[in-house]
C-alpha cells in the first residue's frame, strides 16, 4: 500500500516536471525531464534495493511493509533534494525575491 502510495508521487511529480518544462521552454525538454526522472529513479531504485536488503531481514516483511518499501522510502530522500533542485528551484527563487 505504502509501494503504490510512493509511485503515485512519482507519477505526479513526473507529470509536473514534465508539464512545466514544456510550458516553460519546449516539448522535447519535456521529455528530457521524464527521461532524467526516470534515469534517476531505476539507478537509486537499484542502488536502495541492495541497501535495504542488508538492512531489512526478510522474517520482518508483512503485508505493509517489504524490503521494496524500505529501498522507495529510502529513494525518496534523495529524489526530493533532486527534485527540489531542479524542478523547484526557480519557484523558490521567485518566492524569495
């Protein structure tokens, strides 16, 4: 529940980038923003999937919560300083200003 909760985030959160890249500049930044999101999201996958396997032993799983939730959940922190820093920022900035 936590999985499919995590991938509707990335679902919305590549649609915003995606839109707003567009709008902003052209449609093939658009797609350049999906295809970085999605590069960035299957390598930290990868990289949180062996983390949370040494971390998380497999007699704790139960229905909630799995070795995969762990490694989303662990992939949300970077992605959000990532997500942040290049989607967000300028909306930052002029909120400063």
């Amino acid at each position: 529940m936590i999985e499919l909760f995590i991938f509707h985030l990335h679902i919305i959160g590549s649609l915003y980038a995606f839109t707003k890249n567009w709008q902003n500049r052209s449609f093939k930044e658009g797609f350049l923003a999906l295809m970085v999101i999605g590069v960035f999201f299957s390598i930290g996958w990868a990289l949180t999937g062996a983390i949370a396997g040494v971390i998380w032993p497999s007699k704790l799983n139960s229905q909630y919560f799995t070795r995969d939730t762990l490694s989303l959940v662990l992939l949300l922190i970077p992605e959000y300083f990532f997500f942040k820093y290049f989607f967000l920022r300028d909306k930052i900035e002029v909120s400063e200003s």
